[in-house]
C-alpha cells in the first residue's frame, strides 16, 4: 500500500521562496491543497478500517493485502526499490562470509590441517586432573635429510674411533657416568650423539643440535603414543559405562525409582573436532528461512505428521500385543507387576457370610499373596544387587583409570623436563656457536687493522727517517752559516788603522737599521756616518762588509725559523710515530687477549649433568645454586689424587724432619761465626776509637809530668775545687735560706687572705640568700614591701669592699704571673746563650788538640 506514503509525500511540500511567481501560485492553491490532503486522510482511514475488518472475518472470506492497494504502479515500484536494497545487502553479507570462509580455510591449513597430532587432552573421570599431548606437524624432507647426514657421518666416526680402539667405549662410559637429561631414563637416547666433553669444532656442535631435536621429536612420539593408548582406553571405558548405565536403568524401571546416573562424556578439549561443528542451540539468532526453505520444512512437517498417524494406525502391530497379552514389553517387569487374582466373592459379599469353600480359596489367596509378596522381595534386592554391582565395577574400573591417568602425567612431567633439558643443550650450543662466529669475526676485523696500521707505520717510519736525514743536513748547513757569521775577523781587516777608528767602527758595524731596511742601509752607508779622519776607500769596504754582515744575518734568521718549523714537524712526527707504535701495541694485546679467549671458550666448554639431592656443594641463592665459579671434576681422579697428596705429604714430612735437623745444625754453626763476626767487629770499633781519640791539655800534661807531681798536682787541685764548691755550696744555701724565709712569709699572708676571703664567702652568701628570699617575694608584694626587706646599710657595705679587695687581689695576681713569664723568657734565653757559648769554647778547644791518626780527607 502506498497511501500513507504519498501523503506523506504531500505534507512535506513546502512553498518555494526563491522564485516569487511560484510562491503566489503556491498561496493560490493552498486551499485546494488542504482539501485534497484531507480527502487523502480520510481516504487512508477508511482502508486502515477495512483491512482491521478483514482481519476480523472468517480466513475463507479474507482478502489479500494486495487487493486494498490504492496504486499498483507506485506499490510495485517501492517494492523493487526495496528489493534491490536488499540484494545489496544480501550481496554485502555474502561477501563478508565468504571473507571470513576464506580466513577460517586459511587458518584451519596453517593451525590444523598442518599438524600431525593434533592437541587433545585426557580429564581424569573423578577430579578435574588433565594430562594433555604434544603438537607435532610432519617433519620437513629436508629436516630428515639433515638427520640422515648427521647419522651417517656419525656412524663413519664411530666405526673409525672403534678401528683406532677405545673410543666408543669411552663414549659409552661417560653417557654413564654423567647423566646430563631423562631422556635416557625414557629409554629414548640418540645413540649417535656426541659426548658433551667432546664438543669443539663448529660442525661438531651444529651435529649435535640436528640430533638433539631428533631426540626431543621422539620424546614427543614416544608420550603421545601412550597418550592415544590412555585416549582409547577411556572411550572403551565411556562405552562400557553406558551399556552397564542401560541395564542399570531397566532395572531402575523395574524398581519404579528414580535415580539420576552418572553419565561421563569427553569434553571439548578431549574432543578438539567440535570446535568446527556448530549446533542449533550455540546459534542466538533467529535462523531465516528462504521461501523455498520454508515450503521444504513444510513438507517435511507434514510427512512427518503422516508417518506418525500411519503408525499409530497399524493394525498388525495392535493385533500382535493382543495376541502375546502384551508380554513383549512386559516380560522382565511382570514378577513385580503381578498380582494374584481377587476372588469374586470377597467384593460381592461380606466376610460372615462365605461358605467354608469361600474361606479356603480367601486362605488360599492370602497364602499366595504371601508368596508372591516374598518372591517380589526377593526379585527387588537381586535387582538393587546388580545395580551396585555395576555401580562399583563402573567406580573400579574409573579408578582404575585415573591411575594410569596419574602415571601418565608423571611420565608428561618427565618427558616436560627432558624436552627442556634438551633445549637447554641446544640453546647453549647455539649460544656458543654464535660467541664462536662473533669472536671470530672480532679477530679478523683486529687482524686486519693490525696490518693496516703496521703498513701505515712503516710508511710514517721511513718518511720519518727521510725527514730527520734533511732536518740534520739543514741543521748543519744553519750550523756553519752561523760559525761563519763570527766578528773576530773584523779587527784584523782593519789591523793598519789607529785603534781608535777601529773602535768607532766597530760600534758602527754593530748599529742595525730600523724601519724600512733599504732607506735605512742607506743612510747607515752615507759619509755623514764616516767617523772623521776615515779614508773613503776604507769606509767603503766597512760599509761592504757590513752589508754582507747584516745579509748573513737575516739568513741566519730565516734559516733558524725554517729549522724551528722542521724540527716541530719532526716533533709532530715522532708524537704520530709514537701514537701508531701504541696502537699496534695496543692492537697487539687486543688480539691477543681476544685469541687467548677464545682458545679459553672453545676449551672451557659448557657440561649440563644432572645431581642427585646432596652431591651439589655450593652455596644457594634465592633456592637455585650458583655453578658460575664451581669446577665439575672426576670422584675417581679426585681419589687418586688425594691419594697421591697424602703419600707426597708423608714423603714430605719425613723430608722436613731432615731439613729440620740438618738446619739446626747449620743455624748453630751460623750463629757461632755470626758471634766471632760480631767480636771481631767490636774489637775492631774499640780499636777504630782508640785511633780517633784526641788529646786534651790534661793529657798532655799527664804523659809529660811523672807520677809524683801529678799525684801532688791532682791533689792541690781537688783541693782548691773542694774549696770552691763548699764556698758555693754555702752562697747557695743561704739563698735558698731566704728564699724559704721570703716564700713562709708569702704563704702566712696568702693564709691570711684567705681566712678574709672565706669570711667574705659565708657574708656574700648570706647577702645572696637575703637577695634571693627578697627576689622571691616581689612576684607578690608591692615596691614598698621590696623595699622594706633590702637588707641594711652595713651588709651593702661589706659587698661593696668584698668586691674592692677581689679586684685588687686579681690585679696582684696577674702581675705575678706576668713576672713569672718573663723570668722564664729570661732564663731561657740565658740558657741558650750558654749552651751557644759551651759549643763555641769546645770548637776552639778541639782546633787546638792534636789527632793520634792521620784522616785522610
């Protein structure tokens, strides 16, 4: 229908304002516009109000919706519009779909189609456990090729080892010994691998990789293998669930209970395949069906429909049950279903009126109720019997399977660990075949920058040679410019003249000109210069050999500067010189650090073993030991060699016993000639000071007089100094007497002083109590009661004179003490004064002793 929206149409008119005519024609016809609009409205109700009553009415008597269309034309044409819109979007949406078919395709070859084994996993039955397998994609040809190689060679070197004898064996022995993963515990060893003390060369390491990732791919085969096994064993088990669940539930439906039985089933992640199937009830949206779609659903409805009431028609299958009384669908249900049959009597009549054969058949039914009650009982606990029975085969046999679920995990942890530790090894070969490669490109970049440089510095070193042959040669011809440029020669070219001329000109030979040098040369060789009483022919030849003096100089001159420009050159050069001859050196040791590092990697090579708990003996930091300063050695060399040590040591001290014994006897021999050494050396420093001894006057006069009147001399001369010290002795004593007398004095009056002192002391604390007693109670008396308790006129008097007599007696103090200062001053300077004057009299007095030694100085 298109009324509503032609009117729609007509109420979105709206006048037009840019042309004027149109917008009068407009206002002329607006009238008849609303009529026709109303008409329209009242139109489109009327319709409105017949396809209601057309809903109303009975579906034989219901027009179609086509048939209230106002205009066909205008309807046909919107549909179409609508159709194409829609094709539009039917077109966009395939688009996009097939888009996103595309990307899923892709992503299903790459992620799945691409694996071999695909990720799955085994849940355990009664806990949450999970043990999954490992991904594995096919193996590249060329990855097999590689290996096949690997293998190849490998067998050459063992057969060739083997004819040399030994080695293998060795190989063997050290796979026993030193356990570097679990792969041999999985019994899934490459036979063919290297031994990890063995690895050196490049192609050695780059070998073992290749069989090393052999290993790890067969770790992964080797668990999944197993896992399908643990996978097959528990879809049997699910099997064997669900058939003994089936007969639990016939008899449940004997018993008549209602009891919910455990029905395990695989989950998504045991069943990766449904992430591609999409059921019905994942879809939210409401499916849409085509027109053809929805005839064909029709038909199936109703073939359906008809399927199901022919069915219920069949009349040979309601003549079978009929005929069996219904005993194929009741046969194993009909012990407890069965009843035994009432007889008639007993609802027909009461009790106390049956006969006595009515009574026997009541007996006799009651006996057969009871029988049968009996056998229904029995029935019923054989049947509760099965149902547990198959509920604890079903509890066993689960159990059963998370245990072998629980092995399979330990062997997934292990096989985890020995792929880790495989790719452990592999990364630490690749590391080290990377170091290999960079250290070996570092040395040939430093080999070729030690030749460069050495080629450099022959070249720096002969152009050097070359320079300093022309430095010295220009070095020498400076030298004898100079020895040639000498003034001695400049009186004899002038020896006839009078000396005096010579000596003006030679001044004159000496002035040099200034400013501009020819005017200047000039004026220098004008007969104004000639001193007076000069010939013209001599001052001529002084002026010619002054101007050859002046143009040797400037040549000395130019000479020195370009030699002083060579010789920096040469500096300069020698400095280049010696900076290549450090960086060869410095290249030197750079090449021979980085060789010597890299024999110590290729030799100290990287062992991954595996320790028992207690063999590891380094510290722990943070639970992981630090191996990065441990040595990895041999128990049974380490035995020996402690064997060895032990044996070297008794040797050893039985050894040092000896020396021992022996050196005591050395060291006693030492120490007695270290003892006449050291005699003899005294004798000879006695002897030594009884040469260097001087005579004094005394000793003179002691050697030249006798015995007798040096005896008489020594004797008038203690006397005469016995005399003198007495004479002293009593001088000092008396003035030391005084001295007492003066310091007694001088004790009793600071005595004195200080009895008035200690007086002054209790008075000025008595004052200070007073003060404090009267300081106390101005904070809550008036200044007239302060004042009527200041202490009195005699107390402030003894204040005033204690602190008169205190300044006083300092002042005396501090002039003693100033006195003491310079009678020290004093006598120290005395004192050096006697000690200058001592050393002088000994200097004189040893000038004039005679040496019994001749010194040679």
């Amino acid at each position: 229908m298109d009324v509503s929206t032609d009117s729609n149409e007509t109420d979105s008119e709206t006048p037009p304002e840019s042309e004027p005519c149109l917008r009068e024609d407009y206002l002329d016809y607006s009238d008849a516009k609303e009529k026709l609009r109303a008409r329209m409205e009242e139109i489109r109700s009327t319709i409105q109000e017949m396809i209601r009553e057309n809903e109303s009415v009975p579906e034989i008597e219901q027009l179609e919706l086509k048939e209230f269309n106002v205009d066909d034309a205008r309807q046909k044409m919107h549909d179409a519009a609508l159709e194409k819109d829609v094709s539009k979007v039917r077109d966009r949406i395939e688009m996009e779909i097939l888009e996103r078919c595309y990307k899923r395709d892709l992503i299903k070859r790459d992620c799945w189609d691409s694996l071999k084994v695909k990720d799955r996993a085994v849940k355990a039955f009664h806990t949450d456990h999970e043990v999954t397998n490992y991904l594995l994609k096919e193996r590249p040809q060329s990855e097999l090729d590689d290996l096949k190689k690997v293998e190849e060679k490998r067998k050459a070197e063992l057969a060739k080892a083997q004819e040399k004898g030994g080695e293998e064996d060795d190989f063997l022995e050290s796979q026993d010994v030193v356990a570097s993963s679990y792969s041999a515990e999985l019994g899934l060893l490459q036979p063919y691998l290297y031994d990890q003390f063995n690895l050196h060369t490049t192609e050695q390491k780059l070998n073992q990789i290749v069989m090393l990732q052999d290993v790890i791919y067969r770790i992964k085969v080797a668990l999944n293998t197993q896992f399908d096994k643990v996978y097959k064993q528990k879809v049997q088990e699910i099997s064997r669930v669900k058939e003994r669940n089936k007969q639990v539930k016939e008899f449940l439906d004997e018993l008549e209970a209602d009891e919910e039985l455990w029905v395990p089933v695989l989950n998504d992640r045991e069943v990766p395949e449904r992430v591609f199937v999409v059921d019905d009830s994942e879809i939210e949206a409401e499916k849409y069906l085509t027109p053809e779609e929805e005839k064909e659903e029709e038909r199936k409805r109703l073939e359906e429909q008809k399927r199901l009431a022919a069915k219920s028609d069949d009349v040979r299958e309601r003549a079978l049950d009929d005929m069996m009384d219904g005993v194929l669908e009741v046969k194993k249900d009909s012990l407890l279903k069965a009843e035994v049959a009432q007889p008639e009597f007993v609802l027909a009549k009461p009790n106390n009126q049956w006969t006595e054969d009515e009574k026997k058949q009541f007996k006799e039914y009651e006996k057969k109720v009871k029988e049968l009650d009996t056998e229904k009982d029995k029935y019923r606990k054989s049947l509760e019997t099965e149902i547990r029975g198959f509920q604890k085969t079903t509890k066993e046999a689960t159990d059963r399977f998370d245990e072998g679920l629980k092995k399979l995990f330990e062997m997934k942890i292990k096989s985890d660990m020995a792929i880790c530790q495989e790719e452990l090894k592999i990364k630490a070969l690749n590391f080290s075949v990377l170091m290999e490669e960079v250290m070996r490109n570092e040395e040939m970049e430093l080999t070729q920058k030690l030749k460069e440089m050495s080629a450099q510095r022959t070249t720096m070193a002969e152009e050097l040679q070359k320079f300093e042959k022309e430095v010295e040669a220009f070095h020498e011809s400076y030298e004898n410019i100079v020895a040639d440029d000498k003034d001695k020669d400049f009186r004899k070219e002038f020896s006839n003249l009078h000396k005096a001329h010579v000596d003006q000109l030679y001044k004159l030979f000496k002035r040099r000109p200034r400013g501009h040098k020819k005017n200047a040369m000039e004026e220098l060789d004008s007969l104004r210069s000639m001193p007076e009483g000069l010939n013209l022919p001599v001052w001529e030849k002084f002026c010619q050999i002054r101007r050859t003096k002046i143009d040797t100089e400037q040549k000395i001159k130019t000479t020195a500067t370009t030699l002083a420009d060579m010789q920096a050159t040469l500096v300069k050069k020698r400095e280049e010189d010696e900076t290549a001859e450090e960086e060869i050196k410095y290249l030197a040791t750079e090449l021979e650090n980085m060789r010597k590092e890299k024999t110590n990697f290729l030799t100290d090579i990287t062992v991954q073993f595996l320790l028992k708990q207690g063999q590891v003996e380094v510290t722990n930091m943070d639970l992981i030991p630090d191996f990065s300063e441990s040595i990895l050695l041999n128990r049974g060399e380490v035995e020996e060699l402690n064997h060895t040590i032990r044996t070297l040591g008794d040797q050893k001290i039985a050894v040092m016993v000896q020396t021992k014994d022996f050196r005591k006897g050395i060291i006693q021999v030492e120490w007695d000639n270290t003892m006449r050494r050291m005699q003899i050396e005294d004798l000879k420093n006695k002897e030594r000071d009884i040469q260097k001894m001087r005579l004094t006057e005394d000793h003179k006069e002691y050697l030249k007089t006798d015995t007798d009147n040096r005896v008489c001399k020594q004797a008038l001369s203690v006397k005469e100094t016995q005399a003198l010290q007495l004479k002293n002795y009593q001088k000092d004593m008396k003035y030391r007497k005084q001295k007492i007398r003066h310091l007694q004095a001088q004790a009793a009056m600071k005595e004195q002083k200080n009895v008035t002192l200690d007086k002054q002391v209790q008075d000025m604390h008595v004052v200070v109590s007073q003060m404090r007693h009267i300081y106390e109670a101005s904070g809550n008396t008036n200044s007239h009661h302060v004042r009527s308790e200041l202490p009195s006129q005699r107390h402030w008097g003894r204040f005033v004179a204690t602190e008169a007599n205190e300044a006083a007696n300092t002042e005396q103090r501090y002039q003693e003490v100033l006195l003491v200062q310079r009678l020290k001053d004093k006598a120290r300077f005395q004192m050096e004064k006697l000690a200058f004057l001592s050393a002088e009299a000994q200097h004189l007095r040893m000038r004039n002793v005679p040496s019994l030694v001749q010194i040679k100085y």
